[in-house]
C-alpha cells in the first residue's frame, strides 16, 4: 500500500471519528426528520418553513411513503362525514396534486363495498407517480434537505438527549448531528433504538397484527361497468372468491387514476406475519405477489368490467398497517374518539374512519367517529427522552384509537405539528418535553391548520 494512499485512508477514518460539531454542514442540521411518508414530508416541509436547517431522510428512492412505494392511492382522514378537519399545509399539497394533474380531486366513496359493513367516505384518489413529484417539489422549495436509499441504523445521544442518527446507505453509516429528531418511521425506529418504552411488540401480536397488504395496478379495466354492478352483487362475487380460495378477505376495493381506465387494486390480505420480523416481511412480498396472481385470475374470469384486465404494476414495497407505538406523555384511548374529548394541548384533528382489520379473518370492522377528534401534543411526545418527537402511526395511543387515527391526511395533520414543534424547540431552546402549547397551537393556527371543531367551522365557511 502506497504512503499516499494511507494518507488518505487516515484522513477518513478522522473524518468518520469527529464529533458532528466538527463536520461539514452537510452532517449537522436544526431538525432531522426520519421517514418520508405523508407524516414526514409534511413535518420536514413545516420544520423548514419555520426557519429550522432540516433534513429528511428515506429508505426508498422517493417521498410519499404508503401513498407512492405502497400504492395506497387514496387520501383518506381529511373529511369526518361532510366536514373538512385537515386544513393547512396538507391541504396545500393536495391542492398541488390536483393542479398537477394527478387526481381529479375528492369524491365520495364507498369503502369495502363487498363487505359486510361498507362505510361511504370522502377520499381524494390520485396518481402515485404524480404524488413524487410533487413531494419533490414541496420540499425542495421549502429548502428541505433530502436524503435517500438511506436506512435508520442507530440514534446518537448526547447528554442524555436525542442528539441525531446514524444512517446507512451505499456510502457505508454515517452520523448526523441534529437539534431535534422527529421520528416518522411509522415503526418507531428512532423512538426504539433511542430507548423510549413502546407498545406492540407482544408476543402475542407477532402472528395476530392487522393484515399486511400488497396493493397492484391493473390497466384496460372498464370502471364504469364495475361500477354499475349492485353492491349486493359484487359482495356475493368476493364471498364466491373466498369460497375458491382465489380472494382473500371481503373487499374488491380500488381507486382509479386520472381518465379512469385503471384500477390499484387494494385486495391482497397477507396474515399471520410479523411486519417486526425481517424474514416474515420479506415473504410478505412473496406471499402478496401469488396472491396477486390469484385475484388477476379470479377478475379476468369474473367479474364485470374486468374481463380484459392486465397487471401494470406491483407496488415496490407491502402496505404495513400495524407494528409499534410509542408510550408516550397522553395514550390516545378509544372513548377518547368516541367521547369527543377536548384537550388544551390539541395539535391536531383526527377524522377516522374507525379502520381495524380482522388479524386471522376475511372481513374488516368499519364505523366513523361522531365528528373530529382532537389529538393531544402529549401523544408526540415520549415520556422519558429528550430531543425526540414522533409522528405518524406511532404515536402514543391504543390498538383501537390508533385504527382511527393512522390514516395519511391524519398523519400528515400530526406531522405540521410534529414540524412545529420541533422547530420551537431549537429556536427557543427549550425541552422537546416541555414546549409551550400555546407558542405551538398560536403556530400551526397561522399556518392554516385546524385544531378544534370551531377551526373547521371557520375554515369551511371562509372557503364557501
């Protein structure tokens, strides 16, 4: 080995061993967020408007997180009933899709129409492809550093505070330096390895979480014959598949895009694997491309609308809906929803539906909540650590309340104020446990969000 070359190999093993502090600007930021699904990018978006250095960083090559590598194209939790509750930046965006041409904006739809409590809803579908660019832009103009293809490997701490993470990708780990990490993994990754007490990792869950799902694209599909066929037919049809054991639970739901001539098919149910266990994710994908192969048939053979129907795509990655959450200051309960409990420190507004799917079973348990919840800022915020918030479907709240409240508009509500907050806190230098509500709730009010019913109240009738 030449002496230059063990120059150079000294001075990067300095480099790598330096504190954060000492690093280019690149390696220490304001705020970083972790996971850049529908909570994250919003959180990254608002943490940067609000003046904090932020980066945001993800495992997958784009922004969007369910709605784009899992093909979740449909935005549901901005409408409880007929009344708007998601205002804000997360309406911003929506409006941006729209205008971008990727979805002809929301409509009212009928969720698990072949099952045996199908609930009517507000949901905006959309182009998934759409939704990355405009991810991308969002951020960009908001001066949001983004990294990519780069896993969560560990969280650094510092004085017994949440100092920043580790990350890996095709450069090898890399530490960065932060002022506040959010963390909207949706598994809680940062929240976990940072030592903060969660719920669902029980080992009665492991093999009883709720479904996984591989969601798929079909293309030459005549939606409106679909459409037409009665629901009490389409319903007989999904029992007939699950009969044959070519369908797996009650629903033959989809969405379409823009010229409606495709269906993303949300109808796989994959059971009795651990989404917390590296080898049963891994076969979900397995077990939800044959399953895929099942449907496609059973489709094409029929059902109407169907017949000449072809696979366009698979989503890169299986739609999780359960695994970890965090114990947080405030548990969000059930009778909380149901109850319609108001908190002084609510920072966001949930809609519903109340969405829990049977873990080892074909049907799904469909209600909606008598109006909007509100969502406490103790629920963002773990009991113990320092330097931390969490947004998303980790929050700190029930199996139930969180069947409620994990839906992407709901998410993307929590993650303004998961940005909010963390920028008050490197700004003001001040506890992430300890944040001053009514500086946060004063914020996210001047951003256009709703934290009360009399918000949305205001807002409806300044849109008329």
């Amino acid at each position: 080995m030449s002496a230059g070359f063990e120059t150079q190999i000294r001075g990067l093993e300095e480099l790598r061993l330096r504190e954060p502090t000492e690093l280019d600007a690149r390696l220490n930021y304001d705020v970083i967020v972790a996971g850049g699904g529908a909570s994250g990018l919003i959180a990254a978006v608002c943490a940067a408007r609000s003046g904090a250095r932020t980066l945001l960083v993800d495992r997958a090559g784009c922004l969007g997180g369910t709605a784009t590598t899992a093909y979740v194209a449909q935005y549901l939790g901005f409408f409880n009933n007929n009344l708007q509750a998601v205002w804000g930046v997360p309406f911003e965006f929506v409006r941006r899709i729209i205008a971008s041409g990727g979805s002809d904006g929301f409509t009212k739809y009928t969720l698990a129409e072949a099952a045996a409590t199908p609930l009517v809803v507000h949901n905006l579908p959309f182009n998934p492809e759409i939704v990355k660019i405009v991810a991308d832009e969002i951020a960009r103009e908001a001066n949001v550093a983004v990294l990519l293809h780069s896993q969560i490997a560990d969280v650094l701490i510092r004085d017994g505070r949440v100092s920043g993470i580790v990350v890996e990708g095709i450069s090898g780990r890399q530490e960065i330096g932060a002022g506040v990490v959010v963390d909207a993994t949706g598994d809680a990754l940062v929240a976990k390895a940072a030592g903060v007490e969660v719920r669902g990792e029980d080992a009665d869950l492991s093999k009883a979480r709720q479904p996984m799902t591989l969601v798929f694209r079909l293309s030459n599909v005549d939606v409106a014959k679909f459409r037409a066929i009665p629901r009490e037919k389409k319903r007989a049809l999904a029992l007939k598949g699950i009969d044959a054991g070519e369908l797996f639970w009650e629903s033959m739901s989809f969405v379409s895009t823009p010229g409606g001539t495709d269906a993303i098919c949300l109808m796989s149910r994959i059971q009795g694997l651990d989404a917390l266990d590296h080898f049963d994710r891994s076969e979900a994908e397995r077990v939800g491309r044959q399953q895929i192969k099942s449907i496609v048939g059973f489709l094409n053979r029929e059902v109407p609308g169907f017949e000449r129907s072809i696979i366009a795509s698979i989503a890169p990655s299986v739609g999780v809906r359960e695994t970890r959450r965090i114990v947080g200051q405030y548990t969000l309960t059930e009778e909380d929803i149901i109850q319609q409990r108001e908190f002084v420190d609510s920072v966001a507004l949930g809609c519903g539906p109340m969405d829990l799917h049977e873990p080892n079973g074909t049907g799904i348990q469909l209600a909606m909540p008598p109006a909007p919840f509100e969502i406490p800022m103790r629920c963002l915020i773990p009991g113990d650590v320092e330097g931390l918030i969490v947004t998303g479907r980790a929050i700190s709240a029930t199996r139930e309340a969180n069947g409620g409240a994990r839906h992407m508009a709901t998410a993307m509500a929590l993650g303004q104020a998961a940005g909010t907050m963390a920028a008050i806190a490197v700004r003001r230098k001040v506890s992430t446990r300890s944040l001053p509500v009514d500086v946060v709730q004063y914020e996210l009010r001047a951003a256009g969000a709703a934290l009360s019913k009399a918000d949305c109240g205001a807002h409806a009738s300044a849109a008329e």
